[in-house]
C-alpha cells in the first residue's frame, strides 16, 4: 500500500503515453539500500527486467536507475551542473560519517575542498611519488614472501587489503612509524564497524536515533574524538619537519577556519576508511582475474621480466599507459566495478531518460554492471577476461561505456594515485610469484564467487595460491 501511495502520488514519473515507471516493489523500512550495496550484481539482473530505466528507493527517496551509455550520455551532458544527493540519500548516521566529505558536498564547497587536495593527486604528483609507492609495493611483497612456506595460499582480500590502505595513508600523512599505523588501522576498523549501523538503516537514518540508541551514538562520538585527535597528533608531529605533507596544509586550514574540521576529517575517512573497501575490492579482483586466466598471467610475466632495468622493475614500465598490464587494469575494472549502482546524483534541469520525464533534481544512479557488462560495444564474450579488448577501442568510446572513477566532472581524485599504486603492486607480485585459484574458491553454480557482507563494498572472499618463481 505504501509503495502504491508513493509511487502514483507522490513521485508520478511517466512516460509520454502517461505509463507510470516500473521498479522493484518498496521494502520496508529502508527501500533497495541494503540491496544496491551487498547484492548489486544480483538485483542489477534481477531488476533489469523492469526496464532500461527503472526506480529504486533509498527508504523512502526515490532513485531513477539507468542502464545505457545513451542514457548515461544524456544525463551527464550538464554534469558540470549536477549535485550529489544529500549523504548520498543514506539517512542520518551516514551523514555523521562522511556527508561532509569531498566526494558528497556540492557547488563552491566542493570546489574549495578538491582545490586544497587536488594538488598532491595530480598526474604530476603520482609520478613523483613513484619511486617511494615501488619501494612500498616491493616491501609488501617481499613480506608476504618471508612470512610462509612455498607455496601458500591466502585469503586474497585479506592479504592484500593493507598495501593500499597504507600506501595511501603515506601519501597523505608521509612515512608512518609501526605505531601510528596500529593506530590508523584501528581507527579504520573502528569506522568500519560503525557502518554496520548504516546498513541496518531503520531509525539510524534519522537523528533520534541519538536518544534512542545511545550506544550507537557514544561509538560515534567517541570515534570522531579520537579521529581528531589523531590527525591533530600527526599534524604535530610533522608540521616543523615535513611542511609539504598533505596533512599539514590540510590541518592547518582546519585550524585556520578555512576549511571545516567536518570536511577535512570526513574527506581523509573518505580517502582511506570509505577506500579501504573500494582499494581492496580492486586489487583483489586484478590479482584474482590474473589468477584465473594463466595464459594472460604468463604474457603479464613475460612482459614485467623483458621490461626490467638492470635486473629491478622500472617505475616507468608500471606507469606506462601501454602495455598488457595497463590493459590488464582496465579489464578487471570493467568486469568488477567496485559498485554495481553509483553515487546517486542529480541534474537541475529535467530530463528525458529512457522515455520518461524526469523532474529536475531527481537522485539518478547508474547500473554500471549494465554499462561495464551488458552493453553490446563489448561483444559476445563481453563476460569473459580478455584485456586485448582494450587495445582496439579508441578513449572517447569508452566515456559512457565503461564506469571506473566517474562519469563527470566529479572525477575520482585519486584515480592517478589507484592506477599507478595498484598496477605497481601486481608487477612486483608476479615478478616473484605465480598466482593460482586455490580448489576452495571455485565459483558457486550461480557463476560467482563468495562474497564478504561485512561492508559496503561486497569483496570477493576467495583463497589464492601463491607460488615463488
Ligand atoms: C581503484 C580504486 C578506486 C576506484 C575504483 C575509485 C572510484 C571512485 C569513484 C567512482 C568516485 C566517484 C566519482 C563520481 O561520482 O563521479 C570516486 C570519488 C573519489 N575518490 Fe576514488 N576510487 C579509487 C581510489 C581512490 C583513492 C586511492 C583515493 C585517495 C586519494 C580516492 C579518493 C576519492 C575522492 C576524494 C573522491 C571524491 C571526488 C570528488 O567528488 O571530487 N579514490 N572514486
């Protein structure tokens, strides 16, 4: 009934023969939330049966799902103009988290946020970090070598989850002692847990829940204190000695009153807490695609050993834009986009999508498992892991085919950063090991693998076998 009263009152969407849009039936009490995060591949087909533009709820928010490069081309074409939805339409404990970060405030804010951060993310500024993330990626893998017998199988995400977490965490605070990392890495799993309230939706989307759930809300407050008072720390200690770190021109805005404590703290959790997961989720998917695919992980370790310098991997080879590893990359971003449904955001002007009206300022969220996937640019074997597909398509048709780090002006800022740190790390894996499915992490009758449903981004939880070369 709900759903009904909503549906033809409320939100009236039609198309020009006056049909109403179709969608999921509305869940109590959170909508498709829960869903579009830890079920995404699962409802993206399941739901596609309702059309190629379909509504969804974030409990009761209504969002327009498209499914086409058409349809993503004709809603981006003024994305200079777009907002992302309030906290991303995910009710009042998320917007505690991150509704203040980068990645969701709007307009003027946004733009003197990303132009403080902009800087160290810079294509420019990856390259001259280059040397160190090497270094830190040779380290990790070394690591991984001394600590096991040959050969060892692992848990993929978890043994892979640190390298970027850490390798992005000196990017913004510069190197770490063994114990600020303890620290940072509580801090981060401490943030993780607090999404479990999220994910719970129901009265945690809405500010009573203070009253009510006060231990919810001590968690909260107690993980913001300490989150400040970390960065407060680090910024103590490195704003004599290392005045060009990112933290120190950060915090000092902060302290300034130039920038909101709210929006440096919730966009440095954004970078490495809400990345943790997306980071993870794609290196252990670029390892895990190598993994099945030997013949293309082979002409990957053909390639890595001709290409050395004097017996060590040069930086240049792991950021070169050509080259099977680059292909590699941009495949298994393809098959496994982090999310199956974006941030939701919206245009000022209405729009015409899939036939139907669309009022101004509606939350619209792309499937990108459709656009990645499902779309016919990529051919019949579309499914299948085969990098060369990348060799013969030209940049400008891959705009609305293919969801990496955004369609629009809201671009991931640390899409330089991922590429170079996560393309590295695998050079440096295969130059020491071949890496193989272990027989326990073979795909379910339902043609995946087991996923994790601990947070928001589902990762594949499959074993690997490593074996020195
Ligand atoms: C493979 C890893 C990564 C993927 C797939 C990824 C993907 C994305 C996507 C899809 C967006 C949203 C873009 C949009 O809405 O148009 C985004 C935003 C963002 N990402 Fe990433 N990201 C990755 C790694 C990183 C890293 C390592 C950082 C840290 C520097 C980072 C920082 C951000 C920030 C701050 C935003 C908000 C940008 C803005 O709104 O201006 N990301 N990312």
């Amino acid at each position: 009934m709900i759903s009904f009263h909503l549906l033809h009152f409320v939100y009236p969407i039609r198309d020009r023969q006056g049909h109403q849009i179709s969608g999921p039936p509305w869940i109590w009490a959170n909508g498709h939330m829960i869903d579009k995060f830890l079920d995404g591949r699962v409802k993206s087909k399941e739901w596609r049966v309702h059309g190629a533009v379909y509504r969804i709820w974030s409990c009761g928010i209504p969002e327009m799902v498209i499914t086409t490069p058409e349809d993503v081309r004709a809603f981006h074409s003024d994305s200079d103009q777009h907002e992302k939805s309030p906290s991303s339409n995910g009710g009042w404990f998320f917007h505690q988290l991150l509704g203040d970060c980068m990645g969701l405030i709007n307009g003027s804010r946004w733009k003197s946020v990303r132009g403080e951060f902009q800087h160290a993310f810079t294509h420019r500024a990856v390259m001259n970090m280059s040397s160190s993330i090497s270094q830190y990626a040779c380290d990790y893998v070394n690591d991984i070598c001394s600590k096991s017998s040959d050969p060892m199988t692992v848990h993929a995400a978890s043994a892979l989850a640190e390298f970027p977490f850490f390798c992005t965490a000196e990017a913004v605070y510069g190197p770490l002692s063994g114990g600020e990392k303890d620290e940072l890495w509580a801090l981060g799993q401490r943030n993780l847990a607090l999404m479990r309230y999220v994910l719970a939706g129901g009265i945690y989307r809405f500010a009573i829940c203070r009253l009510f759930c006060t231990s919810a809300a001590k968690e909260l407050d107690a993980f913001r204190r300490d989150w400040s008072a970390f960065n407060e720390r680090i910024y103590q200690t490195r704003r004599t000695s290392s005045s060009t770190v990112l933290i120190v021109s950060i915090w000092r805005l902060v302290k300034d009153g130039t920038m909101k404590e709210c929006e440096g703290l919730q966009t440095i959790s954004e970078m490495l807490f809400a990345n943790l997961d997306v980071s993870s989720h794609a290196l252990t998917w670029f390892v895990t695609l190598l993994a099945e695919n030997t013949e293309v992980q082979q002409r990957l370790q053909e390639e890595i050993k001709s290409s050395k310098v004097r017996g060590a991997i040069s930086e240049e080879f792991c950021n070169s834009k050509h080259g099977l590893l680059r292909l590699c990359w941009l495949e298994s971003l393809r098959l496994r986009p982090f999310t199956s449904f974006a941030i939701p955001e919206s245009s000022p002007s209405p729009k015409i999508l899939g036939g139907y009206q669309i009022p101004a300022n509606t939350s619209i969220v792309v499937d990108t498992h459709s656009v990645n996937i499902e779309n016919s640019l990529w051919g019949a074997d579309t499914h299948h892991f085969r990098p060369d597909r990348f060799a013969g398509i030209k940049p400008a048709e891959l705009r609305y085919n293919f969801f990496a780090f955004g369609f629009g002006t809201r671009k991931c800022l640390g899409q330089h950063f991922a590429e170079s740190m996560l393309k590295t790390f695998v050079a440096h894996l295969l130059d020491k090991y071949t890496v193989s499915m272990s027989s326990s992490s073979k795909p379910s009758n339902a043609g995946d693998y087991d996923l994790t449903r601990d947070s928001w981004v589902p990762t594949s939880n499959v074993h690997l076998i490593l074996s020195k070369l």
